[in-house]
C-alpha cells in the first residue's frame, strides 16, 4: 500500500470518528433516565420513552465501539501495520478496506472470529 492510499484511509477514518462524536453529543439528551412520575406522563408513553432511551443507549454503545476501532486503525497507520491483519499478518483486501477502513482482519480470519 503506498503513502498516498494511507492518506487516503487516514482522511476516511478521521471523518468517520469526526462524525461518530458529533453523533454521540448530539444523542446525550436522548440517553438520560426516563422520568417515572405517573402524573406527568401516561404508563405507555413511559414505555415508549424507556424503549427509546434503550434504543439511544444500544447506539451510542455501538459508536464508542467503533470509535475504539477508528482510534486503533489510526495508531496501525501511524505504526506502518494498517493494512495487515491483526491475526495472520497477511494483507487485507483493498476492497475490505474500502467498505470498513477500520478492519483490522482480514476475510478469512474475521469468519473465524
């Protein structure tokens, strides 16, 4: 892989973590407790609440873990291993870097996983 497609995955992962923190400020409301009081809202409209509130907890969840992906292919780039799988130490496809730049497996050993 040359300098200038490093660049290139560099570029698409700092946009990604960019935009999966501005997700994450955006989606703090929507993940605090529910209030409870039964005179302020109905038994269902709770639920949906609660539901919602699961929901945004689950997503930003899921952010955090790809963040933690981001961060790490980042580090791999700036190691001279991005590119390579974690387990086998072959090259990872291309392709499989352009779908999910933060891959850090190849196909083969991402099944096994």
């Amino acid at each position: 892989m040359n300098k200038q497609d490093l660049d290139q995955f560099k570029q698409q992962l700092l946009q990604q973590q960019q935009e999966l923190i501005a997700l994450t400020r955006e989606g703090e409301e929507s993940t605090r407790p529910v209030d409870l009081d039964p005179s302020s809202v109905g038994r269902l409209s709770r639920m949906d609440a609660m539901q919602s509130q699961a929901m945004a907890q689950e997503n930003k969840r899921r952010r955090s873990v790809q963040l933690v992906r981001i961060s790490a292919a980042l580090e791999r780039i700036e190691e001279g291993e991005y590119g390579y799988c974690a387990a086998c130490d072959e090259e990872i496809n291309r392709r499989r870097l352009e779908v999910d730049p933060a891959a850090p497996f190849c196909v083969v050993c991402a099944s096994k996983v």
